[in-house]
C-alpha cells in the first residue's frame, strides 16, 4: 500500500485531532494516514516577519507532520487575499465582495510555488497525493514542472461556480488548467461537477465523457462528485454519551422546558446569519404563542477578522440580534442567545442531541456537515427536526429534512412553526431515512471512493457529454 500525503492549507495540532478539539475531517484525514503512514503537509497556522528556509517536522506514530509558518506578506496576499477575498466569495456566488487584483494572485501563485518546493524533497517515488480546497489549487501543476510524476488527486470542500460565475474570475483559465494537472479532482456534488463539466466544454473547447474522463489543456483527468460524509456511528454514540455531560445538562436546565433551535456556523457572510435572525423574528411576530416558549441558540465563532467583510458581517449581525432581544426578550428570557466562541465536537453533538431543530441555512455552501451531525447525534425514539437551506450540498443527500430557500425569510420563519410542532411519527421517519443514508455514505465511504479513483487508472472514454 503506497504512502498517503495529505496536502492542506491549515494542519491541525495532533493532540488536538486525539482529544476531539478538531472537526470530523482532520480525524477522518488522520485516520487515513495513520492506516498507510503518512504525511501531512501545509501551513501551521503562525505568520512571521520572515519565510522559514524548511518545513518543521514532527513524526507521531505512523504520521509525519510538516508544518510551515507564512511570512506576514503571504498570509496578505494569498490567504487573506486571492484564497479569501477573491476564490471564496466567487465560489459562493458573493461576486459583489469578490476583490480583483494582480498582487493577490501573484501572492496565490507564489506561496503555492513556495510550498510545492518544500514537498518535493520529503516525497517518495510511490507515493499518493491529496491536495485539499482552493488554497492550494496550483500545488499539482508545480510539482508537474518539478518533475513529480506521483498520482495527486484534489478535493474541494466549497461549491464550485456555475460556468458564468466563473468567467468572472480574470485568471478563469489559469485555475481550471491547474485542476487538470491532476489525476483525480472530486466535488462535493453533482451541481458542482456539471458546473466544471460546462466549463471544460463551453469554454476550455474540452472533452468531458460520460464515465466523467476529462480532456483539456493536453491533459487527461477523472474528476466527479464525492460527497463527503461523516463518522455517523461516532457521532451517534458521542452525542449519546454527551447527552448526560455537565456543559449538555447546564444548556438543558437552563432553558427551562422550552423548545431549542440551534444553530452553528463559522462567523461568515455565506452563512446566512442574518437573514436566520430575520426568520426567527418571523416566526415570532407571526406566530406570538412561541414567544417565552423557544429560544435560538446561535454559536458563531469568529474566523478571518482582518478580512474586512468578515468584520461588517459580525457588526450586521450583532446589531440585528441585538434588535430582536430588545423588542421581545422578558426579564427572565432572551429570544436569541449568541455565542462568538467556539466547542469542541464532543460537546456541540450534545447540544444538538437537546435541540428540537437544527437550523442550517447558508446561503450557499459545499456540504455542511453540521446537517449531517444535527441529524447523528438526535435520539431516535424522539428526534429533532433539520431545517436545511437547499442550497447546501447535504440538501442533495438529507432531502427529508425540511427544504427552505434561505433568502426567503418568511418562508424560512414557517417552516420552523412547521418543525417545532411537528408529530413525532412523522420527525422519527424523516430522521429514519436521513440517519440511514448517512450510516450507508459515511466518510469512510468518502475517503475509500477518492482514494480508490485516485489508486486506479482512468477507464477507457465513453462517448462525451
């Protein structure tokens, strides 16, 4: 079995991936690699004055972690500039925050060159290669030039633009040619391969087969949707467990018998936060008998706070809370409770466990696995209700839960009335059928898939869509 490297732009600390201080996927990836010895490569988090000459190393167990700082100009023009203002609003359709500028792209170009530099010499003959999200789109292509003819596979977690949205983009071409360097590029869903299948036809004058080969640029690819999963049976036993925890038991108690909506989402403007709040104070006005009856629990911890927009979306969103909870709170409850902080995953399942719905309404987004975990960590005799945005890659699996258009409020304020007073028959059987599709694609089940496509050949072409 050939050595996994995983290349990603942030590597979690491995003591927080063993103590459930990291999310799903880091255990899923650490996991992977610890079965086939591995190395798990990008930046560690830390921006210095200076570019450090080699990546730092430390072996754990079957693991090999290779971590790098970014110099202060990096992080600016490649992480808070062409990945965070540039590819991450594109990808979600923002096209008014898209920023546009050639230093941002030279910086993207740069420390992605720079980082496939300081692979190339820890890399063996045999070796399988996993590039992880936009970030690092480039990192094939340079270690193509660098004369790396290991298999490189690349998955991106975001959504991947409509072919319109992406001719947006000034260097369009320069991107997508990147992902053609590889030999496997997997998507979250099938909108978002049609959506590069448009482009390697339309625009790129490409091939794309039926069996999803792809010919473009002089290259030859297999690319599709990989929808990634999560660790269901895990999760289930966590939150069964977490169930009964302090932090679970003090959220209980101090409800007071009301009903609970949760929420939790990164600090960021394609969440849909605000328009969430909107809705909750539509359930209110329109249906006054919730009112002292339901509380919101919003957990939103921050995240790129010197990208501007991160910074008007955290204002925007403090004040429309701050407007519903003074025109309806009492003096012993409050509408909405916000938290800009973050909980491990241990902990979030128990509260999801407690929660009679799970409100997950991004206004676009590549999966969502908080859906997935809502709906894991529930107890089956008397589950909750998942209120999901259909422009959320999970709308395409968790087609039980309830479907909302995000940007329409009042439809959103609806069908959370229609979630907290639905009967139990009918929550168990919407849970039932969405519990059962995330035991049957967990992300084992993912990882196996991308894995094994990238182990394998192409397969002969098939007439082309």
């Amino acid at each position: 079995m050939s050595r996994l490297v995983v290349i990603s732009n942030r590597v979690p600390r491995p003591d927080r991936v063993r103590t459930g201080g990291e999310g799903g996927l880091a255990v899923a990836l650490e996991t992977a690699l610890e079965r086939r010895g591995g190395l798990w490569f990008g930046w560690n988090g830390e921006v210095v004055k200076r570019r450090s000459a080699r990546p730092q190393i430390n072996p754990v167990g079957n693991v090999t972690y290779a971590t790098m700082p970014l110099s202060e100009q990096d992080h600016r023009e490649y992480y808070n500039g062409f990945a965070n203002r540039t590819l991450w609003p594109l990808f979600h359709y923002r096209m008014d925050l898209t920023k546009l500028d050639r230093a941002s792209w030279k910086g993207y170009q740069r420390v992605n060159a720079l980082l496939a530099e300081k692979l190339r010499p820890l890399l063996k003959r045999d070796d399988i290669i996993w590039v992880h999200d936009y970030h690092l789109i480039p990192i094939a292509e340079n270690l193509r030039a660098a004369g790396c003819r290991q298999r490189i596979g690349f998955f991106l977690h975001t959504p991947w633009p409509a072919f319109e949205v992406l001719l947006m983009l000034p260097v369009h071409q320069n991107i997508v040619r990147a992902i053609c360097a590889y030999d496997v590029a997997g998507f979250q869903t099938q909108r978002d391969f049609i959506g590069f299948r448009d482009y390697i036809v339309n625009e790129a004058g490409g091939r794309v087969a039926r069996n999803g080969t792809v010919e473009a640029f002089g290259q030859h690819l297999q690319a599709g949707a990989f929808p990634i999963g999560i660790d269901t049976a895990a999760v289930a036993a966590d939150a069964e467990k977490a169930a009964q925890a302090r932090p679970t038991r003090r959220l209980r108690d101090s409800v007071n018998g009301r009903d609970l909506i949760i929420g939790v989402d990164r600090l960021d403007y394609t969440k849909g936060l605000v328009q969430r709040i909107e809705a909750f104070a539509h359930l209110l006005h329109a249906y006054p008998k919730n009112r002292r009856e339901v509380t919101l629990l919003q957990i939103s911890p921050p995240s790129r706070g010197d990208v501007p927009e991160y910074s008007a979306i955290r204002a925007e969103l403090d004040a429309v809370i701050g407007h519903i909870n003074g025109q309806y709170a009492d003096p012993d409850w409050s509408p909405v409770r916000y938290i800009n902080r973050g909980y491990n995953r241990r902990t979030l399942v128990g509260f999801f466990r407690v929660s009679r719905v799970g409100l997950v309404t991004p206004l676009r987004d590549g999966m969502n696995l908080v859906a997935k975990e809502y709906v894991a960590s529930q107890n089956p005799e008397d589950p909750g209700v998942l209120v999901l945005s259909r422009f959320a890659g999970a709308a395409q699996e968790l087609d039980a839960a309830l479907i909302v258009n995000p940007f329409d409020v009042m439809g959103v304020g609806d069908a959370l009335q229609t979630a907290l007073h639905m009967r139990r028959e009918e929550r168990r059987e919407r849970w039932s059928a969405m519990f059962k599709r995330l035991t049957r694609y967990n992300v084992q089940t993912w990882q196996n898939g991308f894995l094994n496509s990238l182990e394998t050949p192409l397969p002969v072409a098939q007439s082309a869509a």
